[in-house]
C-alpha cells in the first residue's frame, strides 16, 4: 500500500509540474544618471510589463494581445532602473534616458 501511495503521489506531482505556465520573464536594466534632468526607462515588450524608472516605483501594464507596446515610465534624476517583459522584452529598444521635463 505505501509504495502504491508514494507512486500515486510522484504521478500527481509531475503532472502539476507539467501543467504550470512557463514564466519566460526577460529583463534589462542598469543605472542611469542625469545630472539635473528627469531619469526615465523605456520598453519595448510584448503583452506583459514592469517598469522601474531610474529611481523611481514600479508601473505594470498588461495588453494580452500578443503585439508589441512601448510604455516609458518617469524615475528621479538618477538611479537603477529594470524593466521586465513577458513573454517578450525587445531589448534594443529598451533602454533609460534623460530628459528636460516630468
């Protein structure tokens, strides 16, 4: 009976394993410095987001349409900055940048 269970329990197991989504988060990011003008990140990405402005909080957005979307999110005038796309993040169009206004 207990190596009944055990095999019944390691069948459960790795078909829950199985049956989870693939997370497949990409991710660029680094620090950025502006001096006196207004730090922020830009992404590219497709359906999911996270964007941390250099220095600043975190904006997500969702477009569940499997296209591409670029959003840019405002930080501090310096500071780390991450954005983190999924499935997709286009990492040469993701990037920081400064620039004179808020």
């Amino acid at each position: 009976m207990g190596r009944k269970l055990a095999g019944i329990t390691l069948v459960v197991a790795m078909l829950v394993t199985w049956a989870l989504p693939a997370w497949a988060w990409q991710a660029e990011g680094g620090y950025k410095n502006c001096g006196l003008l207004i730090a922020f990140a830009h992404g590219r990405y497709n359906d999911i987001v996270a964007i941390t402005g250099p220095g600043g909080s975190t904006g997500y957005y969702l477009e569940n349409d499997n296209s591409w979307h670029v959003r840019e999110r405002n930080g501090s005038y310096s500071g780390d900055w991450q954005v983190l796309g999924d499935p997709y993040l286009d990492l040469g169009q993701t990037w920081a940048g400064c620039r004179n206004y808020g």
